[in-house]
C-alpha cells in the first residue's frame, strides 16, 4: 500500500474512531432522552461554521443533491440512530449497523458498477460477525420499530455514501464546502422534527454545553469532513470498511473509561472485525483505462491547434 494512500486511510478512519466515542458521551454528559435535539445540535452548529469557513453555497442542481445528500447522511440517519439505540437492548443497533459494508457494497453495484467479489462479500460477512461478538449482550424481547429504525438508518447511511461517490463534487468546490452543505441541510430537517417531538431546548449545565461542543466540533465537522473527503479519493467500499471501527472504539471507551469488562469472545470479535476493516482497505485501485492507439498524438495536435488560434495576450501568458 502507498504511504500517501495509507495516510488517506488513517485519517479517513478518524471519523468513525470519533463516531465511537458518541454513546459515551450521551450517556455521561447530555439530557437524558432527547436524541432529536442531540441531533439537532450536532448537525446544524457544525454545518453553519463549515459554511462560513468554505465560503462556497451550492449552485445548479447542487442545491437538491446537496439537500438529498444532507437528508440521507443526516437529516434521517442521526435521528433513526438515535430510535434504535433507545428502544433497542445493548449493542443491538451496533450490530444492525455492521451490515452497513455489504449495504455499500450492493449499491456500488447498482449504481456505481462496481462489481463485488467474492473477497469483499466474505470479507463483509466476517466484519459483521467480529462486530456482533463485540457489542451484543443478554437481551430481552426485540421491539420491531427499533429493527426497522436501525435497518432504516443503515440504508439511508449507505445510499448517501454511494450516492456522495457517484455525484463527486463540483469542479472547484473541496470537501470542506460539501460536508457544510450536508449538514445544515440535515441540521434544518431535524429542527422541526425536534421541535414537535421534543418540545423546547432543556436546560443545560456545563458538562452538557462541553459535550454538545465536542460532538458538533470533533464528532461532526471535524469527522465528516474526513469522512467525505475520504469518499472523493476512496471507493465507497473502501470507506464503508472503515465503519466497524466505530462501535470498537464504544467497545474500547467502554472498558477503559467506564468500566465495563470485556470478555474473552469479545476480544476473539475485536480482532476480526479489525482483520476485517484492513482487509477491506487492501483492495487494489481502479486502473485507469489505456488510451486507444493514436490518442496520446491527438491530443497533442489539438494541444498544437490551440496554441495557434490562442490571442498573442494569452499566448504570451499575461
């Protein structure tokens, strides 16, 4: 692997390394059920500071792609994650949203025309099983509206990924303007919502001012951009394998700040989700398709045409 395709990697993997530090957060720092306005505020303040830094608003039918990727992304993933965590028991959703790489990789196939091989199915099925030993516990009976909620949630995740791939970004436009977009258009979705649902803002004490600051700054600005700017250079499997080191790091956070113990088939499903995630990542790079016989001379004799019809201003470069 190249180093600077490694570094891609590494940081790309920031993302969900933060996204794994969220239920611990919630938990120890923010209100107690309130995952619209959670939401709300992860979304919307981070969106708004990207958009002031990037300077850049959509143009075209930008505007509604940017809007239908910041509904999948965010606007409907954030509170759909946060359903099924509510009203499923332990690691559940955590291990709903491990199928999240096969997801991605069934609509890298219809609509990207990637086709999968037999290595990334396995290699999928083996994330998913490593995962599921890592965050599923004793459980009581399943609520069907916690399933669907998180199924929902990993659809609307990987749509929006494979969908962010195939758009790419405007000529001119980094990665930093299209996370903005996204999620002020996620964040203006679930204002309303959270406002029906939840009523007014709670009141909020420090430590709940300092986690909501966390997870607007470093949980989503700072991670989606990563993330986005991961898709623009990865493939959308590539980065989907990317995704079980998210409830990892929850299992890690867990065990080292919370105290929970971590069993020894636990430990057995952290090293296979983990084999899982680099082998994902050692995929080789789409080859570029080889110039027909003769193109290489005719782009230079169009080079050469223009260079003669240029005005003397521009030929001269002034």
């Amino acid at each position: 692997m190249a180093p600077n395709r490694a570094a891609l990697i590494a940081l790309t993997a920031l993302a969900p390394v933060s996204w794994g530090t969220t239920y611990a957060v919630t938990t120890e720092f923010l209100p107690a059920d309130r995952p619209l306005f959670t939401g709300l505020m992860r979304a919307l303040p981070a969106g708004l500071l990207l958009l002031a830094l990037a300077r850049v608003l959509p143009k075209g039918a930008w505007w509604w792609k940017a809007t239908v990727l910041g509904a999948l992304n965010i606007g409907a993933f954030f509170p759909l994650l946060f359903l099924s965590a509510y009203r499923l028991p332990g690691g559940l959703a955590a291990a709903v949203g491990s199928i999240g790489p096969l997801c991605v990789v069934g609509l890298s196939a219809l609509l990207l025309g990637q086709r999968p091989t037999v290595r990334t199915l396995l290699t999928g099925t083996v994330a998913a099983f490593g995962v599921s030993l890592v965050v599923l516990k004793a459980a009581g009976a399943l609520d069907p509206l916690g399933v669907l909620a998180a199924l929902a949630s990993i659809a609307s995740m990987s749509t929006g990924t494979v969908l962010t791939k195939r758009w790419g970004r405007p000529e001119g436009v980094g990665p930093l303007a299209l996370t903005g977009w996204q999620l002020t258009a996620g964040g203006l979705l679930i204002a309303p919502l959270a406002l029906l649902a939840e009523g007014a803002p709670p009141a909020l004490d420090a430590p709940a001012i300092g986690g909501y600051l966390y997870l607007a700054l470093v949980n989503t600005a700072v991670a989606y951009w990563l993330w986005f700017r991961g898709i623009g250079r990865l493939t959308a499997t590539q980065v989907t394998f990317l995704g079980p080191l998210s409830p990892l790091t929850a299992a890690v956070v867990g065990w080292a700040a919370l105290g929970e113990a971590l069993t020894p088939w636990q430990l057995a499903g952290m090293a296979l989700a983990f084999g899982a995630t680099v082998a994902g990542q050692l995929a080789p790079a789409p080859r570029r398709k080889a110039p027909e016989r003769g193109e290489p001379e005719r782009k230079a004799s169009r080079r050469c045409e223009a260079m003669d019809h240029r005005p003397p201003a521009a030929a001269s470069g002034k």
